[in-house]
C-alpha cells in the first residue's frame, strides 16, 4: 500500500512504484493486489500508511523534507504504539522552499529525532540506485522485525538524476513479517500481551485485526498504556514502555544493514560518509593519497549506529566526517552515540546544493592535515 503526495523530488518514487505495480502486482488471475491512494496532504499520506500497517500490510508514504516536518505528529504515534511503517525520503535543500531541485543531506538529524518526547527512529541510508532497489525490501523487513517506524534517507542526487547502474539483483531472501501471531500460536501460547517483551529483546508480539481467536484483541492508543494495552498514567508503567523501546532501538543494531569498509591502507586516518558522497570518495582518497595522506574509510549506511562504526573511530587517531549540510549533522549524532571520542571527530561540509566532488573533499582535509 502507498499513500502519497506529490512533492519535489519523491513523486518520481510514487510514480515508478505505480508503474512497477501495474505490471508486477498482480494476482495470476489479473487482479490487482496493491492499493495507491493520492491523499489531500502529507499529514494523510502518513496516516493511511500507519493505519494499513495496523491492519498488518505492507505500507510507505514517500516524501521530501517539507514533508517529514508535517508528519512529525504521526512518527510518534508509530513510534509509541509500536506499528510498522516506512517513508522514504528523498532530501533537498532546505529550510522552507530552500533549493527544491538541488540536493543535501540535511534532514538527518530531524528525521532521526522526529516527533516530540523522546524519540529514536531508525534510518537506513543507501548509497546508489543498486541499494535503493535493494533497501525496497529491506526498510520493509525492519519495519515489521522491529515494529516501528523506518526512515529511508535518499537524496535528490540520488532520486533525480541519470545513473549508470549494474543490473538489479532481485532478493532471493523471504520476507520478514516479524513477531505475528496467527491463531494457532495463540492457542500455543495460551496467553497474549500486546506490549510485554516475552523474548527479552524489547520487541513484544502483535496480532493482526480479524484473527478469529478470543485472545487476539487489543487497544492501540497513543497515550500511555501498560503491558496488556490497557490505558494508564502510572509513572512506573510509562518509565516501563519507553526503557523498553529505548532497547528495541538497541536490538535494531543487530539487523539494519553493517557499514561498508575499506581498511586496506591501514591508516591512522578515518573518513566516515554516507548516501551519494561515496561515489565521490574513491578519487578523494586517491588524490589524498598522491599527497601521502593515506585513509581508510567508512560508510555509514544505518542509525543506529553498529559496533563496526564504534570500531572504526576508536581504531583511527583523526575522524573526517564528510556529509552534504551546514550543521554536521552526522558529525552532531556521532557524538551523541560516541561522546569518548569526539575530540578526534572533524567536519568536511558541503552545502551548495550541487553533488559533493572529490577534489572539494581532498582540498579540505589536505589543510586540516597539514596544519
């Protein structure tokens, strides 16, 4: 299911996902079996999309920043009451109008704090068309495992502009629907609390609308609720449900996509990109190379953050973050999760809403080097 509203530059997700559909989501008998709704306005689109991931389908909005900032309301709502859904983003410059039509990666930090209260959501970040086809599949998987929210971070470079691509591979790995109980589990267990962690890894079960068994229904609100869903303002059971979520967000490190690495220069130096910059990071390297400034690097590719991210920056004297914006934004989260070492986190930015080159990135860490 997609509820959309047209907005620059994420139609054209909406509008491939609705050519796509046309041809490859049909029954054997022609049926269609997908639903598209343009809906009056962003706040809508999210809400459609929360709503049918509750009735247990699969369902994206897309969006751009102007966007994101109008559904910050409804990201909590998933968030606390636990129901799947996925946006995917396509950044632009901003704030307000800004640059429509340039890029940026400047919706990160927002995005990953969106909505009021605490909030932790989880975003996956692609780096070429190759793993925006990929990451289709797998914002879906976490989205459902995890019961949340998941924030696709693309960018206008990405979701505007001509690409060269290798060939699509299309996923061989079944989906994962997550912790569903269907009648027969229910019977199994001979019991069922909507939001109380049986696992120990901060992600309860959920059953679906119009499982035909007596212990299958539950409330879903978005005020505070104990265990069983029941409504509550006790401080205990509220301190209870956000400690817990706060581990489930811990539990996602053990399935959002690692960060690509490349060590092979065995360097003291570390830079650490992500989304359409790495395209620009191989030539960076090489010319900081010819200066013999050797690097290793990483690409981030998911929040939160693995221990390979916490690795790499312990492992490396100097850290380069080098990201699309004005405010380091990454620079300003990796601090947050890694607070012992930012003193050795430095900032390559670039803001002009055209794509990031190489010769910008190695020009600006040959001077911090060579201080």
């Amino acid at each position: 299911f997609v509820a959309w509203y047209p907005i620059t530059p994420s139609s054209s997700v909406a509008e491939a996902f609705i050519d796509s559909a046309e041809s490859y989501r049909k029954t054997a008998d022609g049926k269609q079996n997908y639903a598209i709704v343009q809906a009056e306005d962003e706040l809508a689109a999210i809400g459609m999309v929360i709503g049918a991931g509750w009735a247990g389908t699969r369902a994206m909005t897309t969006t751009s920043g102007p966007g994101i900032s109008l559904m910050a309301e409804f990201a909590g709502l998933s968030y606390f009451t636990e129901i799947p859904a996925v946006i995917w983003c396509v950044q632009r410059v901003g704030p307000s109008t800004g640059l429509p039509t340039r890029t940026m990666q400047g919706d990160i930090t927002k995005t990953h704090l969106l909505s009021h209260g605490d909030t932790q959501h989880v975003l996956i970040i692609p780096a070429s068309p190759e793993e925006c086809f990929e990451f289709g599949q797998t914002c879906f998987d976490l989205a459902e495992r995890l019961q949340t929210m998941v924030f696709v971070m693309s960018d206008l470079d990405l979701g505007m502009n001509h690409w060269s691509s290798n060939e699509f591979q299309y996923p061989t790995e079944p989906y994962d629907r997550g912790k569903v109980l269907d009648a027969e589990a229910l019977t199994k267990a001979g019991k069922f609390e909507r939001y109380r962690d049986v696992d120990g890894d901060a992600i309860p079960y959920r059953t679906l609308p119009g499982t035909q068994h007596p212990l299958a229904a539950y409330f879903t609100r978005g005020s505070g609720h104990t265990e069983k869903a029941t409504y509550t303002e006790k401080s205990e059971d509220y301190k209870n449900l956000m400690d817990r979520l706060a581990r489930k967000f811990e539990t996602a490190k053990k399935y959002v996509p690692k960060p690509i690495i490349d060590t092979s220069a065995n360097s003291k130096v570390g830079i650490i990109a992500y989304g359409s910059t790495d395209f620009s990071m191989p030539e960076a390297r090489a010319q900081l190379a010819q200066q013999s400034i050797k690097t290793d690097y990483l690409r981030v590719r998911a929040i939160p953050f693995t221990d390979e991210v916490k690795s790499f920056i312990e492992t490396h004297d100097r850290i380069y973050i080098v990201e699309q914006n004005r405010d380091a934004q990454m620079k300003e989260l990796l601090s947050l999760a890694f607070p012992e070492y930012v003193m050795k986190i430095q900032s390559v930015l670039h803001y002009d809403g055209l794509p990031i080159d190489a010769v910008m990135i190695s020009d600006a860490i040959m001077k911090k080097e060579k201080r």
